[in-house]
DNA sequence: ATAAAACGATTTTTT
DNA sequence: ATCGTTTTAT
C-alpha cells in the first residue's frame, strides 16, 4: 500500500495525528494548523491503510459549509465518489436517522422541519391559544427556553419549577408547543437531535444497529458541541467505536448557545485510553500576529495548552489606530485598505473587517459607498429565510397537504385578497374547537356560511386556487412546479408591481428559487423515495441557502467575529476595541464570559495571514448617544513592541454627523465652533490640561464665560470643562 | 386595507 | 439612532 499521499503533504505533528491506532483521539488543532487537512488524511487513511470501508465512518460537522468542504476533499485524496458516506452535519444526520426510523421515533413519515422563524411563529400561536397574553410572554424567548432545555436533553416531564411561576408556565408552554409539534408533524433543530438521541437510547436493537455500521466517528470543531450532542456522540461510539475528535478549546466561542468547552477539556478522562495530539505549527499567520495571539490567549485560565509557531518571518507589526469617533475609524480603514490595495498585488476580496456586533458594520458601509469602495456584509437573513422564499415554499407545502397549518396561515392573504384577521382568526377558533386543519375548519365554515359574502367569497377564491395549483402542478418536473406556483399565485405579480429596489429583488429572489430548483439533484441517498418537491422542501429548511443568490465578486468583507471563524484573509482590521463593545458589557463582569470574549479575539487575530490593523473610537455612538469607551482591555494584552501606533493627526477633520436632516438636533449640542472662537481649539484637535494630561476635544458649547468644551483624556477618561478657567493649552 | 404612529429592543448564530 | 413589530387611524 502506498501511503505517500495521504502522509506526505503532512508535518510530523498532522502525521502522528492521522496515522494514530484506532483508539479514542482528541487533536488539539490551532488556528490554521491543517485542521481540517488532519481530518482529511486521517478519513483516507481509515480507507486505504486500516482497509475501513467509507461507509463504516461517520463524520460530524456543524455546517453544510464544512460537511460539503470535507465530502469534497476526501473523494479528491481517494479519488473515489463517496455519495453515499455518511458525512455531514449534527442536524443532517439526526435528520438521516429519523427519516429512517420515522415510526421506532413516533414521527409521521411526512414530519416537516420548522427553521427557527417558524418555530417562533408556531410558539406564537401556542402562547395565544394558551390564552395568555403574547406581550407578557414572548414567543422568541419561549423558543429561547425550550431550545436550551432540548440542548440539556431535558422534556417537560423532566424538569421542576422551584416553585417559580415563570417557570412553570414556561415548561406548560413547553409541553403545549411539543404536543402541537406533535400532532402536525413538526420537528424543530432541536428536537432532531433530542428525538434521534432519545431514539437510540430507547431503542438498543437500532443503537447496536449503528454501532456496528459506524466502526469510526470523527468530529470537527469538537469544542463547540452541546450537551446532547455529546451525549449522542457517546452514546454512539459505545464501548468499541474510538472518536477522532478535532478542536480548539482557545477558539470556543458559541458558549452562549450550549456549547461546552468542558466536552473537549474531559475527553481524556470520557473516553479511556485515548491519545492527545497538538498541532501548534501555524501555515497562515506572520510571527508578529501568532505572538499576539498567545500572549493575549495566555490570560485565559483552564487552558488545554497550546503555543502557535510559525517558519515563517515576522512580517508586518500590528497597526493600531486610536481613532476620534466611529466615522474617523472607518475613514481611516479606508484609507488604509485604499493604500494596501494600490501598494500591494491584494485584491479586495483578500480584505475583511471585522467588528463584534452587526450594528457596526453601517457607519463602514456608509464610508464605502461615499468612495466607492466594493463591499459585502455578511449576515442578515439567508436565501430561503427571506419573507419571499417562506411565502413561495409555504405555497408549495400547502398545495401539497393542504391540512399544513402554519403554511395556510403564512400565505392565506399573501398577496392580498381581501381575506382579513378576523376571518383568518375565526377560521383558527373553528379548527382548534372542532379539532379541525384550518383548511378543513374553512370548508365547513365556507359550507355553514358563517362568514360575511365579501369575506367568504374571498375565501373560497383562495382555497378554489390551491386545489387549482395543486391539481396543476402534480404532473410538472420540479423547478416547473416552483415556477408555476410563483407565478399562478400571484407572488411574482405581487412584488413585480412595486417599483423599489427591494420589490425588484425579491422578484429576482423568486426567479432565483426556480433556478436553485432547476440545479437541485436528488442525488443524496437520504432524499430516496422522497418526492422531488418534499426533498427539496427539506433542503430548504435544512440549508440555509448560503450559496444562493446575488454574486459576489471581489468585494471587501465586512462580518462579525463570529462569522469569521474558519476563515482567513491577508489584511484583516479588527475594530471597535473597546472595553464596553469588545468585550461586550453583556460579558464583562463574568469571568468566565469574558473569557469567551478573549477567545473571540484570539479568533480575530488569528484570521490574519500577513497584516493586522487594529482601531479603537475614543467616542462613539450608541443606541442614539455618544459613549467613551476606554480601549478594550485585550489591546494591553498583547505586548506593545507587536504594535506601531499610527495616529495621523492631519488626518481629523471636523468629524460631525451631517443628518440628512440638518435641523434635528437634540438638546442643542450639535458642534458649535462659536465656542472656540479665537482660542485655537478645534475639535478632535488634542489639548494638554495640567491635571488631566492630554486629551481630544470633542465637543463644545456656549460661549464667551460660559463656553465648556468636552475632553476625552487619555489618563482620566472624559470631562466637561469650563474654557475660561481650565487653562488648556494647544498642541500643534 | 393601507399608512402613520407608537412601542420596544438593541452581542454574538447554525441548523 | 434605527429597525422591526404592533397598534391605531384613515
């Protein structure tokens, strides 16, 4: 057998990682180590050395984007079509699970997935139906709860109030919302998970059945698993199956939403006899970034351990630019990325910003339109979460049963036909006494014309055109079936009809999920025997959608912290480092969430291929007012010799914000330069004040006597001053 | 049924 | 400030 291309692309560290005895192994992987090239090689070498067959793995991610990314890699090291291994997500595969065991799970054979827009419009409706009141008990944080009590493995019966009332209402909305999921044949992420891990537990004849099939399991990123995923891979492996686990306890950043770093920190003591690698040895960074990175890293306790290196020279030192406010910082970004791109072979695709919270990225935008800069910002909704796609989906579930609920709901005056709340209202009344679909309840009402004509003519319109469409699209080929419903129900005609530049994508939107038909190949053993159309409503819940769309084609990128996880770039900006906004005050006070904050940094850096520029605004806005945030501890952090402040002082122009609507202003402090008159004083000039040190003026109001200016000191923070007595002096 | 006004939330996000 | 949602008015 020969082995030279599975071990030779690989350093010594990958080596005796992928190479390693079919026991129980945790690879401690460090940012742009090889992790997934690890992983990679260690799956051929399953194949070609051990003699494993593809479909005795099963290989875990936490997205489509990596699933796909590893299936691809590996047929290419195999050179093998490998269609039918199973290799994919948590979710994808509890999914795979309990379609193939629908009725050992208690499920109807045509469960549906509920994404998490219609589980909180679901929630909604249950909370109502409850007879509680909906502004007293949100249906997001309803969702919220029962999310978290899924991820614990946790069922109503399992769970105790305390005697709190809020949380004994919180657990019988819990059991409601389950038994509604129930009886429509609903299942949301969550309970795909706990439903195929109950489903192994309760079922040992199918646990052993998968046992046997699964000899080796691997796991990326297994730092951001949950309780019940842990429980799941556990459970699965057994006794026999050894686990190759791949993560960075340092890059755990979803703590928040149940992941637990304490998965990867015990799996030696979980699984016995198992190995431990490290890869330390860095492919992407310069010396200077990966130096920053420990350092900063280092602050943080109950680490597993790990030091990046690199061959590679020192590169660059860290820009860091303390900037006036939050429009100086984008300009300067600007500026710099405008002088990256002219001074180097870069493109501007090989750029990102990142910031920690969305809200940032406008002022950035705002900047790039003004110079024309490309850009593209990640986030916000995804192709089939969009209000559209729902819409159009929503048609083609109920022209296929038109018992489903929440799509009757969803598109029963979309566009509008005059059929109102309190008709759509009755008709739900009517199907939850009755025990009733609402489509059912509406033919019996329709029938008992308990409606006015108006009102009921409008109704029976509706439902004559979904018997019509389904009727219609029962012979057509996929892509023709979506194209018809769009068109014949009136969606395309809807939107075409609205001249803005949001309408017009939306059309575009709609032509786009023909097209995503059109290119959608039953070719997943998964989706056998299934409909075209059921399958690719399943895809559609179950894949965001990430690659549909608009094109992108040599665009700056904008994201958060979050979002560039897994990714890297030449020339990264890390912005908005202040204690305050990063770490986030949500965060601060806990250690153990600012932590998490810190590892989102370490992220951030480490994203950085060859340049790092940092910033910081000494005010900025927020939520409607100005703040000054003292820079984000984490820049102390990192050692200064890393860093070359720049601060182009020529550079702070008046830096004001120019409302479009000139005459708003709140409480008169819009800047007032009167107050400076004669004194040499501009804003976001710097002043020097015996006291207090040096500063940046950044604002000012009155005059004569009573002129004040406001200074944001580098030492004491922030003061009004009264110009008459606080002797401050100029520095040029 | 549509538009205006009031209200409220506002870290991070995948499936 | 701003965005999305819900209520209220036309």
């Amino acid at each position: 057998m020969d082995v030279t291309p599975i071990l030779d692309p690989l350093n010594e560290a990958q080596r005796e990682a992928v190479s390693c005895d079919t026991v129980p192994a945790l690879v401690i992987a460090g940012a742009g180590s090889g992790k997934t090239r690890v992983l990679v090689h260690r799956i051929a070498w399953l194949c070609e050395v051990v003699g494993v067959s593809p479909f005795s793995i099963l290989a875990v991610t936490f997205t489509n984007k990596a699933a796909a990314e590893m299936r691809a890699r590996v047929e290419e090291l195999l050179n093998n079509n490998l269609a039918g291994m199973w290799m994919g997500t948590f979710h994808g595969i509890s999914h795979r699970l309990l379609r193939a065991h629908w009725q050992e799970a208690n499920l109807k054979q045509s469960f549906q997935i509920l994404d998490s827009g219609d589980q909180i419009r679901l929630m909604k409706r249950v909370i109502q139906g409850m007879g509680l009141d909906d502004t007293k008990w949100p249906a997001k944080n309803a969702c919220w709860f029962i999310n978290s009590q899924k991820e614990e493995g946790l069922r109503p019966k399992d769970m105790s109030d305390n005697g709190d009332i809020t949380q004994r209402q919180l657990i019988k909305i819990y059991a409601a919302y389950q038994e509604a999921c129930e009886q429509t044949g609903l299942v949301d992420f969550a309970e795909l998970l706990l439903r195929s891990l109950e489903l192994l537990k309760h079922r040992p004849d199918i646990l052993a059945h998968y046992q046997t099939k699964f000899r080796h399991i691997l796991v990326d990123e297994f730092q951001d698993t949950n309780s019940i995923q842990y429980q799941w891979l556990k459970l699965l492996a057994g006794e026999q199956n050894p686990i190759f686990a791949v993560g960075d306890d340092d890059q755990s950043i979803y703590g928040w939403r149940g992941a637990r770093v304490e998965n990867i920190q015990n799996f030696e003591r979980d699984f016995k006899g198992s190995q431990l690698f490290k890869l330390e040895q860095n492919y992407r960074s310069t010396n200077t970034i990966l130096s920053a990175a420990n350092s900063l890293i280092d602050n943080n306790h109950g680490r597993m351990g790990k030091k990046l290196w690199t061959d590679g020279d020192d590169g660059e030192p860290i820009y860091l630019y303390a900037s006036f406010n939050e429009q100086d910082e984008a300009r300067f970004v600007a500026d710099k990325l405008k002088h990256w791109l002219d001074t180097t072979s870069g493109r501007r695709d090989d750029v990102a910003i990142l910031y920690r919270s969305n809200a940032q990225s406008r002022v950035f935008e705002e900047v790039f339109i003004s110079q024309s800069i490309p850009y593209r910002v990640y986030g916000g909704l995804r192709f089939f979460e969009r209000a559209e796609i729902k819409d159009a989906l929503a048609y083609l579930r109920l022209a296929k049963n038109v018992d489903d609920n929440p799509s009757f709901e969803r598109i029963v005056n979309v566009p509008t036909r005059g059929i109102g709340q309190r008709t759509v209202a009755l008709v739900r009344d009517f199907a939850k006494e009755h025990q009733l679909t609402m489509w059912q309840a509406a033919e019996k009402i329709l029938q008992s014309s308990l409606l006015a004509a108006r009102a009921s003519n409008a109704l029976a319109q509706f439902m004559n055109l979904m018997v019509k469409l389904s009727k219609e699209i029962s012979e057509l080929e996929l892509s023709e079936q979506v194209d018809h419903i769009i068109q014949t129900s009136g969606l395309v005609a809807h939107h075409g009809k609205d001249a803005s530049e949001k309408a017009k994508s939306r059309v575009e939107n709609l032509e786009e999920l023909v097209v995503a038909a059109r290119g959608f190949v039953v070719d997943n053993e998964l989706y056998e025997g299934m409909p075209p159309l059921d399958a690719f409503l399943t895809h559609a819940a179950l894949e965001a959608g990430e690659g549909q769309g608009a094109k992108w084609d040599d665009c700056v990128q904008l994201m958060t912290l979050h979002a560039a996880k897994g990714l890297e770039f030449p020339l990264v900006f890390l912005v908005g480092l202040e204690d305050g906004l990063f770490p986030s005050s949500m965060s601060m006070e806990e250690p153990g969430r600012l932590e998490e904050e810190r590892r989102l940094c370490y992220v951030g850096i480490t994203r950085a291929r060859k340049q790092l520029v940092m910033s910081y605004a000494e005010s900025r806005r927020q939520y409607g007012s100005d703040n000054y945030n003292p820079p984000s501890r984490f820049l102390s952090e990192i050692p200064s010799e890393l860093i070359a402040e720049v601060r182009p002082r020529a550079k702070v122009t008046q830096p004001r914000y120019q409302s479009s609507a000139p005459s708003m202003m709140i409480n008169g402090s819009r800047a007032n330069s009167e107050a400076l008159n004669d004194t040499g004083i501009k804003i976001g000039g710097r002043v020097a004040h015996a006291k207090f040190g040096e500063g940046v003026v950044l604002d000012c109001e009155g005059k004569g006597n009573s002129a004040r200016v406001h200074v944001h000191f580098e030492s004491a923070g922030s003061k009004w001053l009264v110009l008459a007595y606080a002797n401050l002096n100029v520095i040029a």
